[in-house]
C-alpha cells in the first residue's frame, strides 16, 4: 500500500478508504462484544439524541412550566444516556466504539474528496490591471470598527484610491454616494462594511459594467468568505488595487432589491424587525420564539420554487447559489461552494412539534420536514391569514416587503476584483458514499489498454 504524502493519489485513497472500513468494522465489533447490550448502545444513543432534540423544541417554542421541562429534557437525556452506559458496563465499548467511528468518518471523506474539488475551491479569474481612479465607501462602525483596527483608510490611499467614509451619526445614501462616485469618474467601486451595504454598492457596480471590491471589514463577512477573501485581516482585500484578478459572478434579486448572501422568510425575519434584537439577539430570540413558531404572531409561509409548491412553511430560505450543505445543522452549511451556477438555493423548514424536531435533528436532509432544492425563480407569499406584508431580512437587514415576494438571480451580472494572493475557502467534507468507498478500498484492475495512464480509483 502506498504510504500517505508518496505523492500517489490512487494509492493514498486506496489507503485511506481501507482504513476507514477497518475502523468501521472495529466500531462495528466493539458494540458486537457488548453481546446484547450492543444494541442498549445504538438505541439508546439514538433515544437520547431525540430526546434532547425534543428538549430543546419545547424550550424554543413554549414558556412556563413546558419550557423549563424542555430545558430539563436537553439537559438530562444525555445524562441519562451515559448513565445507561455506566450501569450497564458498556461505557467503554461506546467510547471505543464512537471513537472509531469518528476514525472512519474522517479516513473516508479524505478518501472520497477529489482533487478537483481542492482546485476548485478557489476559483480563478482574469488577471487585471490597476484600477485608475477607485473609490472606496467605508463604514467606521462596522465590524466593530474594524476600519480604524486595520488602518484600511491610509492603506487604501496609499494604493491610490480616494475614500469615502461615512459619518456613523448621521443615515447615508449608500447607493447614491456610489452612483455618484461612478458619474465622477470611478472605474471601480468598493465596500468595507457589513454584506447589506456590500449588496448596496454592488448593485450600483453591476448597473454600471464597474469592477467590484469587497474588504472584509464587516461581522461574519459571508460574502468576503464564499469569495475566498482573508477574513482575519481585511487590509489584504486591498492588494486586489494592484495585484488583482476579475471573477464574474451572480447578483441576486427580491422584489427590486439586490442581495449577495440571502433573503430570508419566517422565523429569523421576524425575529430581526424587533427593535430590541440589535442589542440582545439571543435575548430576543428565545422571547419571541414561542409566539412564532407556535402559530401565535408568526405566520406560516407558501411559497413556490420554480414549479415546486411549499407550503406552511416556518421558516425559508433562499439564497444567491446553493449552500455547500444543505442542512442546516451542518457545520459547512455557512458556505457556498460557487457564486456563478445561475441557481438560487431554497431550503424551506417545517416543524409543528417535538417529534418533528426530533426526527430533523436525527435524519437531517431525510427528515419530512426539511425541504432543499434549487431554482431559477422563488416566490413567496404568507399562509393563510396573512396580510398583504411579510417581514423579509436581506442579507441580515431588516425589511417588509409587499407579497408576492419574487426573487431570481442575474447571472454573472457583477464583476468583482479579488486580490489574486487571497487564502480560499474552506471545502466543505464529501457526501459519504459507502458503496464507491468500497470501490475505492477494493478496485478491479482494467484491462490493459494501449496507451493508457495509471488508474485513478477517485475518478471511479
């Protein structure tokens, strides 16, 4: 076998997805030498994880009494559960056998991951010249002040481009100060804020046939990250004025209004109108939270993914190209693996109670009430009863919009400047398919063939 890092990739996913079917089979036996209580340690793993999914939907979703039982239920099961371990004398085979299994999960993505993939993860575009005359719209209060943190404004001068920085006590015209910028000359427009301000001057970009540039200066910074921008440093989003390249990628729309992340609908949308959430998100999450997902103020959702009905939908969302992953309790789902597929990502959540939440907390994309797909044209409008506005938040910003809401893509419709030495994404771990993992561990050699390269069982 060949060994890791040999320079052979055939071999080395070969060895890998041996491993992980040896590990699979050791966790496979380690529950197997617990005699009956091997099957104690699978149910009552898949019991206790229910259960605290169940705990945690009657926290969310009611007050009182029920609540501080949920609160009770998402605390104790996994004691309980461990406490079976311990009574039964299996503890050690379920951390032998849960510590093999985290082996062959890993052994196996490394072994299904494709090369490609790797390359992929940060796309390439045309290499450019400097820019003549940038303009740079910089928001002193975002991100924490990251602005002042990073000295963005002296490093973008020095570069040669003239900054606008706007005044944190007074509302801007964001979208009016870069239309302004580009009939004064501009040949490229900029944003270090938030991703609501970046839709902003995006869309002014766009209309325009201007480059774009994106300097990581806001909170999460989504959009910085799907580009495979520094996130940690925004002052290097800067060495895009003269060492940059030039990406084409999809802008999105909603009822008029641009957006680079996503838009959305239900919950988290009516979650955000609160005034109080700014300073308390979590705070005023679990206030609020009853009401809505119990039917009370919020209202269900229908909506329609290209021919595709939703309906009674609690919360949806629809963002510009697909996440990487499409559950949302996934840790890579904060990701999109492409910004120019042509496609909006629409997954839309349904939960009318404890059994529901437990099923999606252990089936995930299989669950009933968990709906992933794409589309060219989402739209959306409120369940029964509803009025004729629906509270909607736009990469994070809150807004109401009059229903239908329609949102749809502009492919390749905005030009963005990336510096070409930029760290990349993170890419998100494979589907895990045991059937060509197999393949892989264990592959029929060809035919020889004349002229043929070596065999790559990854491409199988």
């Amino acid at each position: 076998m060949a060994a890791s890092g040999t320079g052979d990739p055939a071999g080395e996913a070969r060895q890998l997805a041996r491993y992980a079917l040896l590990a699979t089979g050791g966790a496979a036996a380690a529950l197997l030498t617990a005699l009956g209580s091997g099957l104690l340690i699978l149910l009552s793993g898949v019991l206790g994880f229910a259960a605290t999914a169940a705990g945690v939907w009657w926290f969310l979703a009611h007050r009182g009494p029920v609540r501080v039982l949920g609160a009770l239920l998402a605390v104790a099961a996994p004691l309980v559960t461990l406490g079976l371990y311990v009574a039964g004398g299996v503890w050690v085979n379920a951390l032998v056998a849960l510590g093999l299994w985290a082996v062959a999960l890993s052994c196996a993505r490394a072994a299904l991951r494709r090369p490609e993939e790797e390359r992929a993860a940060l796309t390439r575009g045309a290499r450019v010249p400097a820019p003549r005359r940038p303009v740079l719209i910089m928001n002193p209060r975002s991100g924490g002040g990251k602005v002042e943190r990073f000295g963005l404004v002296a490093r973008a001068e020095a570069l040669g481009a003239r900054v606008i920085l706007l005044d944190p006590s007074q509302p801007a015209d964001v979208a009016g100060l870069a239309r302004k910028a580009v009939a004064d000359g501009a040949d490229l427009l900029g944003v270090a804020g938030g991703d609501g301000t970046q839709a902003l001057v995006a869309e002014v970009a766009a209309a325009h046939d201007v480059p774009f540039l994106v300097v990581s200066a806001g909170t999460r910074n989504h959009f910085a990250m799907d580009l495979g921008l520094d996130r940690d440093d925004p002052s290097r989003c800067l060495d895009a004025l003269h060492d940059g390249e030039e990406l084409r990628i999809d802008l999105g729309d909603v009822a008029g209004r641009p957006f680079v992340n996503t838009v959305s609908f239900g919950v988290y949308a009516d979650v955000v109108q609160r005034p109080e959430y700014r300073d308390d998100k979590a705070g005023t999450a679990i206030d609020v939270l009853p009401d809505l997902l119990q039917g009370g103020e919020g209202d269900r959702l229908d909506a329609t993914a290209d021919a595709v009905p939703l309906t009674g939908q609690q919360a949806l969302l629809v963002s510009n190209n697909p996440y990487a992953a499409p559950d949302p309790l996934s840790a890579v789902a904060a990701r999109r693996a492409r910004l120019d597929g042509g496609e909006l990502g629409v997954i839309g959540i349904r939960v009318d109670g404890a059994a529901q939440a437990a099923e999606l907390a252990v089936l995930g994309t299989q669950a009933t009430g968990l709906n992933v797909l794409t589309a060219r044209r989402v739209e959306v409008g409120g369940g029964p009863g509803a009025g004729a506005v629906i509270p909607v938040a736009v990469d994070g910003e809150a807004l109401t919009l009059p229903t239908p809401v329609v949102c749809t893509l502009r492919p390749r419709a905005l030009r963005v400047r990336v510096p070409r030495g930029r760290p990349g994404s993170p890419v998100p771990p494979p589907r895990l398919d045991w059937r060509r993992l197999t393949r892989l561990a264990f592959p029929e050699e060809p035919a020889a063939v004349g002229g043929s390269g070596p065999w790559d069982p990854r491409a199988s």
